[in-house]
C-alpha cells in the first residue's frame, strides 16, 4: 500500500483514486470474508497514518479532520475496537430520504448501512484485512464528539484491521 499524504495545513487527507483492477472475483471476497475480532494494532498504511476522526467526502476523495482525539474506544463495547488502526462510522442523514414515512425511514436506513457494511467487508476481503460491524456503539459517548446535525444517527461502526498473525482466512491456506 502506498503513503497517503496528510496536509498539516488544513488537516486533510487526500485519498488516492479507488484503484479498481479490470477483473475482480467477488467470488473469491465472497468466499474469504468473515467477521473477526483478532486484530492486529498494526496501521494500514505504510508512511504517516491518519489520526483521530474525519469525514470521508467521497466525492472529493479527502478526509476531513472532524477530531484530533483519538475515539475508537466509544466505537464498540468490546475492547478490541479500542485498537484497531481504523473504525467506520456510518452517520445516517434523515434528510436525505424523501417521500417516506419515519417507520420506512428508520428501515431503509438500516438497509442502506448493511449494505454498505458488506460492500466493506468484501474490500477487506479482497485486501487480505478483517473486519466486525458493530451495533453495539457507544452513541451516548460518541454523538458529542462527533456533533452529529440534529437530522444525522450514528447508525453502525466497523473496526478494520489487519489479522493477527495466524487468525484468519483458513480457507486461503
Ligand atoms: C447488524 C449487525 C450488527 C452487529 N453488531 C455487532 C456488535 O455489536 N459486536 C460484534 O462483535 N459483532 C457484531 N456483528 C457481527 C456479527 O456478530 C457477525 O456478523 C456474525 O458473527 C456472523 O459472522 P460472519 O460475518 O463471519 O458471517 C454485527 C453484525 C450485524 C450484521
């Protein structure tokens, strides 16, 4: 993998484009993800890793810094999630779903993060990394350092790392 620049003067990490080579076998992700909770504390990325909490704006492939401090721990309630290099937090946007009731809603919303949820369980899949959703976020804690607008719910987090030596992917083997 390669350094991600970081630019000390505004706080913002530039992400390089998605590279996404001509044939993928999902069969291969498919068949390889599972959720783990042995992860190693070792970083993703070589270089200068990104610390604290940021917004990913997909659109313009940058991070941006939300908070210098350190979060994971509020991210689950089990203590591995304290560790690993990069937790995921899904932030759902109410506003951004139209023309439905706050029953539909609340659902779809649900729906829509467990599909993203997979689709980043398959690209650690793929990148030879583990992953575990979790449900069981610390909101409470975690909404005041986020400062959430008051239409946006934490909704689900995701710890991603590498595998403990040994833990993972038997099947590969
Ligand atoms: C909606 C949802 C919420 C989950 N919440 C947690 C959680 O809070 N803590 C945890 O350790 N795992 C959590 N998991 C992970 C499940 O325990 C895991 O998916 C299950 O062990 C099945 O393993 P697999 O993903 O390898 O098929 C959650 C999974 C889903 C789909």
């Amino acid at each position: 993998m390669s350094t991600i620049p970081l630019d000390l003067r505004t706080d913002e990490v530039l992400l390089p484009a998605p590279s996404l080579p001509e044939r993928v076998s999902l069969m291969q992700s498919l068949r390889l993800r599972q959720s783990s909770r042995s992860l190693s504390p070792d970083p993703l990325q070589s270089g200068v890793p990104a610390e604290g909490c940021h917004r990913h704006d997909a659109p313009t492939l940058r991070l941006m810094l939300v908070s210098a401090e350190d979060l994971r721990r509020h991210t689950g309630l089990q203590d591995f999630v304290a560790l690993a290099p990069l937790e995921l937090v899904c932030v759902t946007d109410f506003t951004r779903m139209r023309d439905v009731s706050d029953e539909e809603r609340t659902f779809l919303a649900g729906v829509d993060v467990g599909c993203i949820a997979q689709n980043a369980s398959l690209c650690c899949a793929d990148l030879g990394l583990v992953t575990a959703v979790q449900a069981m976020v610390d909101r409470r804690a975690l909404a005041p350092l986020l400062r959430p607008r008051r239409t946006q719910r934490i909704t689900l987090a995701q710890t991603v790392g590498r595998p403990e030596h040994g833990e993972h992917n038997q099947q590969q083997a």
